[in-house]
C-alpha cells in the first residue's frame, strides 16, 4: 500500500498516479482489454476495482426540475414558480452552433473517444503534477453530465449538492462508472441533448433554453454564433463569465470559445474573426419565479394553489413526497381564478383601499353549487418587503393553508343561526321581546349533554331606542344583538355548530366553534374564504360545496406528458331549499332596507349580511347572488388598531360599520364580476309581518294581505314610513357599544374581546 503523508493523506504525487490508474481502468473496461498493473500505479488500480465494482450497476437519472406554470380558468398565465428554472428540449431545437460550441470548448474530442479520454487524463496529469495540485481536469462531457446528475438528485439539500460536487477519489470512480454505462446506452447525440439541458448557465438559469431566454430573450434554437459561444463560455465558471454583471470578461471568454471553434474546423477564422468583433448583444429577460410574479395581483391565490398541492394527499403521501414533486417541476396547473372576476377584485379594493392604510382589506369570491374560487385578493401585495407594506400571509384563508389566525365576524354569522333554527322548524315569524339590554340567558343547552351556564353577563343593541318584540324579518334587516341570543339560547347551542359544521364554517385556527351563545354575535375567528363559502350555501339553496382551486393538472416528465389527479368539490346538503330560501329571503331584506344597504345590486338580486365586532378590529360584508357568493373583511391584521377616526381609501370614518366600507367593495366588485353574466332570480318565500295592530305588507314589496308594504309602525315611525319592506326600522349603520369582561370565554386572540358583535 502506498505510504501516507503524517497528515493522513496521499501525497500529490500519489493521488495523480492513483487518478491515473483509475482512468487506464476504465479506458481498458470501455475497450474491453486488460491492462497490466504495475508497481504503485497496480496497486492503486487494484484497489480502485474493488470500489468500482461495488457500485451499482445503473445510474438513477432522476427527471430534470422544470418549471411550472399556473393558469386561470381561460388558461391565461398567472405566475411561473420552480426550483430550478428550466426547459427540457429536443436536440433538433438547439442550434447547431450551440451544439458545436460546447463541444468545442468543453470536450473537443468528444466524439473520438469513449466515456474517459485518456489522452485528455495523461494532460492533465501532466499538468496537475507540475503544479503539485489540481491545476486542470480531465472529465469528458459524459462525465461532467455524470456529475450534474448527481447534483440534480441532491436537489436543495447543501449537505447532498457538496457530495456531489466533492473533489474525492470515491466520486471520479463513481463518477467513471457510470459514464461507462452512459456512453453504452444512450449514444453520443442524446448524451449532447441531455448535458445541455441539465447544466447550469448562470441567473438561475438550468439548461440552455432558459439561458437563452434569459440572457437574449430568445429560444434555444435561434441562437446565432456569438450568442452560442457566449452560453458554451459561462459553463465553466457562471459566476465568473456572467455576461449581466461583467460584460469585459463574459466578451473575452466568449472569443476564446469562438477562437477554439475555428481551430477545431467548425467555422473559419474568418466567421470567428468577425463574430469577435460583435458587442454581446444582450436582452436580458428578469427571472421570474414565484408568486410573487403573480399578475392580476393573484399572488395570494397563486400562493393557495401551492398550500393546496403541499397539504393534499392525492400528490403524495407525506408532505416531503409532495414538496419533491413541487420542486421537479414541470406542471401546468390550470386553476378556477376567473380573469374578470379577480381584476374586478382587485380594481374595487384598490378604490377603497390604499396598501399604505393603517388596516387592510381581504375579498374572495366563490361559485356556488361547485365550490370554484373565483378570485382572492387583498389591499396588501404579496411580498415580504415591509416598508413596501407586502405581505406574504394570505389574509383570506385558514392558517393552515397560508393565512392567519382569521377574525370575528360579527353579525355575518347570525344567518347561520337562523338556519339552524329554521331547520329545526322555528318559523321565521318567531317573535322575541328583544329588550335594549338583557343578561345571557342561563341555563343554554349545548352538545353532549353539557349546558352554558353563565349568570350576569349583559348585552346590549345598539341604541336604547332600539328594543323589541322583533320578529326574525325586522330584526335580521336591524342585526338586533339581543333577537339572536335569545333565538340560540331558545334553540340551544349544538343545533348552531351543527350546522356551522354542515356549512364548512370553522375558526380559521383549526379549534373547535366554542360551545357559548355568543357564536351567535360572531366571536369565533373566521376567514373571509370560509365565510364566502358559507354564504354560498344559501346561493345554492342548501348545498355546500367545499373549496377547490384547481381544475387540471398536466405533469411533463422530459418530453413525456401526462394528467395528474386533482381534487374535486365534493357538495352535500346542508340544509334544504326551503331553509337556504327562507334566509335567503330574509337577507335580501338586508341589502334593500337594512344595514347592507350600501352594498345592494341595482343590476341583479342580491342578498347579504353586515358584521361589526366590538370596539372595530373587523367590519365585514358577505352577500350572495344566484350565481356568485363573497365576502369582504376589512381590519387590522394584528387585531391593534380599532377604527375609530381613521382614513381608508382617503375617506375619513368616524366609525366604521359593516354596510359602510365593506358593502361598497362588495357591491363593486360584485358588479365588475358578474358583469355579462346572465341575471339569476332568488326562490323567495312568504314571510309576512307580524300584526302589530294591522298587516302593513309581507316586508318583500308585493302588497300581500291588502297592505301597503310601508314596513309597519315601527320602520314608519323610524324611517319616515317610507321603507318599502320594513325591513330596516333606522340607523343604516349599527354600532355595536356593548362588550364583555375580558377572559370571559376563553380562545380569543389578541384581546379581541368576547362580546357579541353588531351589524
């Protein structure tokens, strides 16, 4: 055996007769003949077989990271996000001067030798023994394919890509052997096509039609002489060559390249003289990867689509499986995002909204009866640059999925209590004496036998003058506090859960609704995605359809296509249509003479709630159409500032109330989504107005019974007598005044109080 140096190493000497050895190994393996071992350099060579053989016998090629490209509903691009920016093509769409380019500067006997040039090792160990070092190289452009393949299989992981790239012995055997096996199977053309598609040419840029595109905008095909030699120059040191950030040495390796390609006869001097003279003649493309390239501002959107890959098991059993298949690429993903209804989105929020306010606005729109996002978008972009007020939290999803821990919405959850009441077969004209102020109501069944249990805890509407008997009509249309607490205490708790739960409606956290009737007030965090959806329940009559963003899936593996399987909507009932219809009914009353007012259609019918939480950290407005459900929050993200004398969108707000900010983005971007689209009628019931001394009209406008649909004594005696459903009975705008002792119920966040909430 060969003696080591006192530092436990071979000396220079000894490393290049080992290297040396080895390559004479697998020259003879190639040519199929036995070379003798001879003294050092024999013993050397013995060793290496016994390594040599131990490796397995293929080499694992795993499938070249691609980029991937998501899509809308009409297939227009929405943003291109990859791991390694590349596109796989064919030899035949490469130009010929590329080809002989790399060739010529990389391997120029390329196509005289096998996978090991000896005559190239016996140089370099001249060379490298000269220079007692590693002075030059000696791999072929099957084995520095080779190589890159071992990087591409290392992936991200540092400790893997060093592995890979580590100048040892073990790696060069491993690295010849399977070079051996290469050079067998594929033939010298596919080996060229596959090496110039799995190199790095610098700017992010894996293969040569990525370099192209990114250097001069151009495909790989259409590259002429001296933009061929540029790309063959940056191979062998990116960093140092890259033409962006040093033109001067970028133009001197690029004429080495041109000079070494009339010296090995593929052009002539002459076409290397001229094309040395040209400027580089960049136009450089910026990389574009992630969402944060997103157009249409569907950053956020964009960033779900991936939380929906990364978190279902159909791409995958762990989430590792699925974040592998993610980096490699190579799918076009072509989403739900309907183009009008995002830009009309994010036009609206823009209007009403500036980025740089003091509290931020999130929208989403779905489809009922399939459960399709229609569009997301938030007044904060998508980003993670803070003075630019980006943000890279999803502020319409769950926190699971990308969002945050959600935010109270008031008195848009009270629909959800009507449904549960009326399903259990509470007539929507129940009346209750819905006093200004009152105590909870104690004892309140809840789920599993247990019982709410809370003594001395008031709630108050919004105004003394505001007090009852309501019926389930007029107090919906006033978002009276007091109506709702005595309707859930009446019908118990777990009824109002239960069907939360048939609606899809959960805390943004992941927790469980809590088992108190002040859910019926809005106090358990939501997502405006969650909400939406929700509301889209009623659009559909019943059926709830959960969320889906992805509509097709197409994986190219190499030049191979194929479909992936993707997640379908999967709708059951939650309620029946005369339930989804009579609250249907109910909040169309909402936005025609309640607090949602402001944010009623004039085109269509439509239909919706208004919530307002305590002390102001959220405002909402969720409606519905027959054909499109959404929601609108606006608030602080961090549950900090109240709003309370604050500017939004430029507009002063003394107070902000649901129907006052919210209802207009909605109406808006309602308005812009739906535009085109065909008018759909609501199947509406018969609710009449209770007697109060005469029938004045059944609150829906058609004059039944003889009246005269001026909304009875009480809205004439508050609204001049002219509301035309009495429906709203006043203040358009309810502010909630009332509160809770801290702590009181427990999981709220951030101080958020656990009050009832107010329209």
């Amino acid at each position: 055996m060969p003696k080591k140096r006192s530092g436990g190493g071979l000396s220079p000497t000894q490393q290049a007769a080992k290297f040396l050895g080895v390559s004479v190994l697998a020259g003879a393996v190639m040519a199929g003949i036995a070379l003798p071992a001879v003294g050092a350099l024999g013993l050397a060579a013995k060793g290496s077989v016994e390594s040599f053989d131990e490796l397995p016998a293929n080499l694992k090629t795993p499938p070249l990271s691609q980029r991937t490209t998501i899509l809308d509903a009409d297939g227009g691009q929405i943003a291109t996000v990859y791991s390694r920016d590349r596109t796989v093509v064919q030899l035949k769409d490469i130009s010929p001067y590329m080809q002989k380019a790399i060739v010529a500067i990389e391997d120029s006997r390329y196509y005289q030798h096998g996978a090991v040039d000896l005559k190239g090792v016996l140089r370099a160990l001249n060379k490298n023994v000269q220079s007692s070092g590693v002075a030059q190289g000696a791999s072929t452009l099957t084995q520095q394919y080779v190589k890159n393949v071992f990087v591409e299989e290392a992936g991200d992981d540092p400790t893997k890509v060093a592995e890979a790239t580590q100048q040892t012995l073990g790696r060069k055997i491993k690295e010849l052997k399977y070079a051996i096996q290469v050079e067998e199977e594929l033939g010298k053309k596919k080996i060229l096509e596959n090496y110039l598609n799995i190199t790095f040419f610098g700017e992010q840029a894996y293969g040569v039609e990525a370099a192209s595109q990114r250097y001069f905008s151009k495909h790989a095909k259409d590259l002429n002489l001296q933009q061929a030699a540029l790309l063959a120059g940056i191979v062998q040191s990116p960093t140092r060559y890259d033409p962006v950030n040093d033109a001067t040495e970028a133009t001197l390796r690029r004429n080495v390249v041109l000079q070494r390609m009339a010296d090995m006869g593929d052009i002539s001097q002459a076409e290397a003289n001229a094309a040395k003279k040209t400027p580089l003649g960049l136009d450089p493309s910026k990389p574009k990867n992630g969402c944060i390239t997103a157009v249409k501002g569907a950053g956020f959107f964009c960033d779900y689509v991936r939380e929906v890959f990364l978190t279902n098991p159909m791409f995958g059993k762990t989430r590792e499986a699925r974040a592998k298949v993610w980096n490699q690429g190579g799918l076009t993903i072509r989403t739900t995002l309907d183009p009008q209804s995002q830009k009309s989105v994010q036009r609206s929020i823009k209007e009403h909204v500036y980025k740089s306010d003091q509290v931020a606005t999130a929208a989403t729109i779905v489809e009922p009866g399939t459960g399709k996002i229609l569009a997301m978008g938030q007044s904060r972009p998508y980003g993670i640059n803070i003075k630019d007020h980006e943000t890279s939290i999803n502020l319409s999803v769950d926190k699971d999925m990308g969002g945050g821990a959600g935010y109270q919405p008031g008195s848009t959850f009270k629909p959800i209590v009507a449904a549960a009441a009326i399903e259990g077969g509470t007539p929507a004209t129940q009346e209750y004496s819905s006093p200004y102020e009152m105590d909870y109501p104690a004892p309140v069944s809840a789920c599993d036998g247990r019982t709410w249990d809370e003594k001395g805890v008031k709630l108050t509407n919004e105004n003394p003058d505001e007090h009852g008997p309501y019926s389930m009509k007029e107090a919906t249309a006033k978002s009276v506090n007091t109506y709702y607490v005595q309707l859930i205490s009446d019908i118990g708790i777990c009824p109002v859960t239960t069907m939360a739960q048939k609606m899809g409606v959960e805390r943004a956290d992941g927790k469980k609704i809590q088992q108190a009737p002040s859910i019926a007030l809005g106090t358990q965090e939501m997502s405006p995605l969650t909400m939406a959806n929700a509301y889209a329940t009623f659009a559909a009559r019943g059926m709830y359809c959960t969320p889906v963003a992805i509509e097709s899936i197409t994986q190219t593996v190499g030049t191979q296509k194929k479909s992936l399987e993707v997640p379908k909507s999967t709708c059951s009932r939650a309620m029946s249509e005369k339930t989804a219809d009579t609250v249907t009914t109910l909040l169309k009353g909402v936005v025609e003479d309640g607090t949602g007012k402001a944010a009623g259609l004039d085109s269509r019918p439509s239909a919706g709630k208004t919530g307002t939480t305590d002390n102001r950290y959220a405002a909402w407005f969720v409606g519905f159409t027959p054909n499109m459900a959404g929601a609108v929050w606006v608030g602080d993200p961090a549950h900090e500032r109240q709003m309370k004398n604050i500017s939004i969108g430029g507009v002063w707000n003394e107070k902000v109330y649901g129907g006052q900010v919210p209802g207009p983005i909605w109406r808006d971007m309602m308005d812009g989504a739906l535009d085109g689209k065909p008018v759909e009628q609501f199947h509406l019931v018969y609710i009449p107005n209770p007697d109060k001394g005469k029938d004045k009209g059944n609150g829906n406008g058609d004059g039944k019974n003889g009246g005269n649909d001026n909304g009875g004594l009480i809205a004439g005696l508050t609204n001049g007598g002219q509301d035309s459903g009495g429906d709203n009975g006043g203040n358009t705008f309810p502010t909630p005044t009332f509160s809770f002792p801290d702590n009181l119920f427990q999981g709220q966040s951030n101080g958020n109080g656990n009050g009832g909430r107010r329209g």
